[in-house]
C-alpha cells in the first residue's frame, strides 16, 4: 500500500495530477502558462484516454501532470501512472474531470502492485496522496485484490495443500477466528470422500480447511474456495499448453480466502464460514481413475467420467458440508471450466445463481464498483449431460456443449432447494500486461461479491 497515502491538509511537495479529456481540454489549456501549451502541444497531448504529458516551471521542475481519461472508466484512468511517472507523491487536482476519485485511486494502486517474491521490483512505484476517507476505503480493497494475486503468483512448489492452509491460519489469526483442517486419512473419517480422493496421489496431503468467525446469532454466511494448488489432469493428462499456467487452479480458493478477510475486516454482521478444499491433482500410482465410482459426503454415487474434472469433486463435499450448517447464503468461487473462457473470454466471471432476485443484486453490484459478472443459466435439461449408467451421476459427460453450465449443475446437485447460493467461475488471471491489471493472478469478481453482501448485510 505504499503507493497510496493520506493527504495531509496543508502539506506540499506532492504534484498536481489534472485529468482532462477531449470536451474540457481547451479549459485546461487555460490554466496553464504559455511555455506549457506550447510544450504540450509540441508533445502531441491531445487530451486523449491514456495520453500523459509532465509539465514544468520556468525553473524546469516538474509542477504539473496532464492526464487524458474517459470519465466513465475512472479505474483505469490513473492505472498506468504508478509504473511510468517518475518517482515521487502526486495527488489529484481539484480541477480534472473525474468524478469518482476513490474509483481512480484504487486503479491507482492496483496499477502499482508488482510481485516480488523472487525478485526485485523494476522500478518505486509513484505515491498518489489521498483524502482520509478515501484511504480507508480504497486500501481494504486493494490488500485484498493484492492477496489473490500473491496467492495465485506463487508457483506450486511454495504455494501447496499446506502452505494455503497457513494462509487462511494466518488470516484468522488477525481476526481472532478459529480454524481447524482435516488432513489426509482424517478427511475419510470425517466423510470428505471426494475431497480425499482427488488428493490422495500427491505426496502432499490433501485437506479441507475451515475458519469460523463472527457471532453465533448472525445470519450464517458460507463461502467455498476451489484449492486445487496444481491441476496435472490426473490421469486424464492435459496438453503441456494447457498445463503451464496450473499453479492458478487454487485461484477459487485465493477469492474465497480474500473475501473472507474483507468481511472481517469490515467486520459484517454475519457468521462466517470459509471452507477450502486443498489438493493437488497429480498422477501417481493411487491417482483416481476415469470409471472410479465415489459415495460423496451427501450420499450421492459419482462415477468419474474425466479425472480432469477433479474441481467440481472437491467442491461438491464442500457445499454438503457448508450446507448442513443451514446457511442463509453459500458462495462459492472456482477456476471450473474452461468452457466459461470460451464463453465469455478471460475478463468476465460467469455466474451462476439459483435465485433470479440474488443473481440481479449480485450483477448490480458489480456494476456498481466497476467488476463486472455475467450471469449463465442453471438450464437443468442439459443436466442428462450428466447421467452416468452405474452411478447417481457422472462428474463430466461425452458432449463439449455447455460445460460451464453443466459443471455449475452438477454443483447444484450437492445445494439443498431453497438455500440461496451463488457460484462463480472465474479465471484469476490476466494473459498480458494493462493498465491496472499485470500479467499473472487477478481477482475477478471479488470487489463485486463483497459489495453484494455489504448491501444485503449492511456493516
């Protein structure tokens, strides 16, 4: 977060950043000295969304930050800035364009965040100076956004079942909650049969991890990460292409760990439950089988068509478990299917819901903050998808049609009717570098879930 500080009233030293655009560029040109028009226009600052140019006194110091933006997209607006101004404390000039400044700061920050675990950073990244409030808003946000990604950065090797366990054990340490986990041959006593069968080959145990937190008589909140630390495909072996980027398959559970620190730290009125399963999917001599036949922990029978489709198993123990606790809400969140990329493409996490009233609110609020979803049907014919001739269900089907839809379905299964509950698909990740959005791990529906439940919860 040291890229962005509260402004202090009366302080100076920090650069006046103006933001502009095409319709108002002729009154910014206005307040600036004559040797300033001349050098913007020399320049070739034409007021246009991404344009910048740095302007100077007549004693050559750097003075004043011309920025071209669309009003309407004021998170990334500032976004690029961090990494490209010189060094230095800037702050936004009354005088710009934008209406929604806590929107650009957090753009700001988001635009400054670099991974740095294995090396140093490129470059300091610019400080914006903020008002108070706008801190104490915008930093939440960003710690959380910048956990998923660390989460999601970090390569298998030092990011597996135990290692995101100790993540969500250091998150509920400073919440004062309790967490517990299930490891191994416990997860088979405990009736997590699923979540152990998909784990057992790794040579790193397999675990369901839970944290409570929160008074026992507020509404009861269940949120479910997919922690699949490394995806193989089992036996049914993805092509190395597809393989590569694998050490994201646990970006469900970065989400879901995320969103849990947000509504403590914002300390919601609810009764809180994370549950990750944490696994590793790999091929080894007691690797799952296609044809295998699972009782899950509801009592459902699932033969597993696609050792590939090993998400949807660790999850569906999961949601039977979050569900006995009789929740007024379950989320969850997985990177599931490919065919949700297909869809929609790589921006926008599809989301599913059971409820017409809660898909809308959630759809609302990411429209709100700027983290957008998009909703697909839970379109219960292409559940025959999902018959199986020796069991209650298969976990994958012969068809490619409609994956996304017919994973989310096969999820359904394990929800009992009436409880609300929502489930997004999303894909943690960014395959290039833009303003505000760096190559590698992303939160992608984050901001958008907690608004939902800060306006259905209040706090």
């Amino acid at each position: 977060m040291s890229a962005l500080i509260e402004r202090q009233a009366g302080a100076r030293g920090s650069i006046a950043i103006e933001t502009t655009d095409l319709a108002h560029y002729a009154a910014t040109r206005r307040r600036l000295t004559a040797a300033q028009r001349r050098w913007a226009a020399d320049s070739g600052f034409e007021a246009r969304p991404g344009s910048v140019v740095l302007l100077a006194d007549a004693a050559g110091k750097l003075v004043r930050v011309l920025v071209g933006v669309d009003a309407a997209q004021p998170l990334v607006a500032l976004a690029a800035l961090p990494q490209t101004l010189p060094a230095g404390t800037y702050h936004l000039a009354d005088e710009g364009v934008l209406a929604d400044a806590r929107q650009a700061a957090l753009g700001w920050v988001l635009g400054a965040y670099q991974f740095t675990r294995y090396r140093k950073p490129r470059r300091a990244s610019a400080t914006l100076a903020v008002p108070a409030a706008d801190l104490a808003a915008v930093a939440p946000l960003a710690e959380a956004t910048a956990r998923v990604r660390d989460l999601v950065n970090t390569p298998a090797e030092d990011m597996g079942p135990k290692q995101l366990a100790e993540a969500i054990k250091q998150l509920g340490k400073a919440h004062k909650a309790k967490v517990r986990e299930w490891v191994g041959e416990e997860l088979l006593k405990a009736n997590f049969p699923t979540i152990h069968t998909v784990g057992r080959a790794s040579h790193r145990s397999p675990r369901l991890v839970e944290l409570s937190w929160g008074k026992a008589g507020a509404p009861k909140l269940v949120v479910i990460g997919k922690g699949v630390c490394f995806d193989t495909g089992g036996l049914d072996l993805k092509p190395a292409e597809f393989m590569r980027n694998m050490k994201k398959d646990m970006g469900g559970a970065a989400h879901a760990i995320a969103l849990a620190g947000l509504i403590m730290q914002a300390k919601l009125p609810v009764r809180l439950t994370l549950l990750v399963p944490a696994v590793e999917n790999t091929v080894a001599g007691e690797a799952m089988r296609p044809g295998d036949v699972i009782t899950t922990r509801a009592g459902l029978t699932v033969e597993v068509d696609n050792t590939d489709a090993e998400g949807r198993l660790v999850l569906c123990d999961a949601l039977a478990y979050g569900a006995e606790q009789q929740p007024e809400l379950i989320v969850d969140f997985a990177t599931l299917t490919g065919a949700a990329r297909v869809a929609l493409g790589p921006d926008l996490p599809a989301l599913f819901a059971n409820q017409d009233a809660l898909a809308e609110a959630a759809l609302a609020a990411g429209r709100a903050v700027d983290d957008p979803l998009w909703r697909l049907p839970l379109w219960q014919p292409y559940g025959r998808m999902l018959d199986s001739a020796v069991a209650d269900l298969a976990n994958s089907g012969p068809s490619r049609h409609a994956g996304a839809i017919t994973a989310a379905l096969y999820l359904e299964r394990f929800v009992p009717a009436g409880t609300p509950w929502l489930h997004l698909d999303t894909y943690a990740w960014n395959d290039a570098d833009r303003p505000g959005r760096p190559r590698g791990g992303e939160a992608m529906g984050l901001r958008a879930l907690f608004a939902l439940l800060v306006q259905r919860y209040g706090g």
